[in-house]
C-alpha cells in the first residue's frame, strides 16, 4: 500500500501539472494513433464494402483472412516491418525506420483487419435487406456503397473506434519500428513500458507465491 501511495502522488502531480515531457509524449500518441486509424478507416470500411456487396472469386478466403487476422499479434508485424525498413530491407532507402511514419504503418496495418472485419459484417447484413432495392432503383453496387455507408454511420463509427482503441494501445511493434527514442518516437504506452523496465524486483518472494 505504501508504494502505491508513493507512486500516486508523482502520477497526480503530473496530471495536475503536465511538463513539456509529458505533452509531446501524449501529443505524439494521439497524433500516431489518429493518423494510423484514419488510414485503418479510409482503406478498411470501403474494403469491407467491395467484400460484402462483389461476388469475386475468392471473397469467402479473404473474409476468413480479415477475420483470422483480428488477432494479429504484434510480434508478427513488428519484425515484419522492421525487416521491410531495415537499411538492407527493400524499403530501407525511405529512411522510415525508427521514425512516426513508421509506427502509423505499424499502428495501421493491425487496425485494418479489425475496422475491415468489423465494416464487412455490417455491409453485408444491410446488402441482404437493401441490396435488392438498390438494384431495382437502377443503381450499380459501385453507386450504391456511399448510400449504404452512409446508412452504417453508427456501425461504422464502432469500427473505427475498435481500430483506434487497437492502435494507441499497441506497444510492441511500435517499439521495434520506433525505437522509443526520447522526445520523438516515444508515445505513453512505450513510455509506460520502459518506466516499469525500471522497477527493481524484489530479490524475496513474498511466501504465498512460493
């Protein structure tokens, strides 16, 4: 109890009285996790649709892909990247590596299966109530995407805000791509991390966990 208490007053004072450490370090999470949702949002929902309303060859094994990759885990990505953006990877040249560019990639690339899953549930269920209706009015299903967009804002906005809450909680792999480098890649979960990394275990176990 008497360390929570110690560690609850810096943490308060903090909240109270943010130093210019403490904004850039928030300021820079929000700004990666917007931009990686955004991204998420822009090629995700309208990627859901074309799954949902187009008959392609395949559309069934790429909606199981974008359901099997809500879990993607972030150690998948993070190496993956990280070997993309590598000085001797082919997309070393960019100079990407260990910049924000990269951790929105990062951010990105795990909210897309989730807002794209998410956005083809919700398309296709309307498609089956609508999609009839659509057709009869003369509209093509490329015509008719916007209206049902627009028709899914909630559902839609749920999805975005699953892909947003996936994002700014990420760590791994923006640490792997970001380098958690101080005053310019360093966001509050990486943050949170390396103050923890800090804690000096106690060398005795209290005896119930014996």
């Amino acid at each position: 109890m008497a360390e929570i208490n110690e560690a609850a007053g810096p943490a308060i004072g903090l909240l109270l009285r943010p130093d210019v450490g403490l904004l850039l370090i928030t300021g820079l999470s929000l700004g990666v996790s917007f931009a990686a949702t955004a991204i998420a949002g822009l090629v995700g929902l309208p990627l859901g649709a074309m799954l949902a309303l187009y008959p392609v060859p395949g559309r069934r094994a790429l909606v199981l892909l974008a359901n099997a990759l809500l879990g993607l885990p972030p150690v998948v990505v993070g190496p993956a990247l990280y070997l993309l953006l590598s000085r001797s990877g082919p997309l070393g040249g960019l100079g990407l590596l260990f910049t924000p560019a990269a951790m929105i990639a990062a951010q990105a690339l795990l909210a897309l299966p989730i807002v794209t899953a998410l956005g083809h549930c919700t398309y296709a269920a309307l498609w089956r109530r609508y999609g009839d209706d659509f057709l009869a009015l003369g509209l093509t299903r490329l015509q008719a995407m916007p209206h049902l967009l627009r028709i899914s804002r909630d559902e839609s906005l749920t999805a975005i805000l699953a892909g947003f809450g996936r994002s700014i909680s990420e760590v791994g792999a923006i640490l792997m791509v970001g380098g958690n480098v101080a005053g310019y890649t360093r966001t509050m979960m990486t943050a949170i991390t390396l103050e923890t990394s800090r804690v000096t275990w106690p060398t005795r176990w209290p005896s119930v966990l014996c």
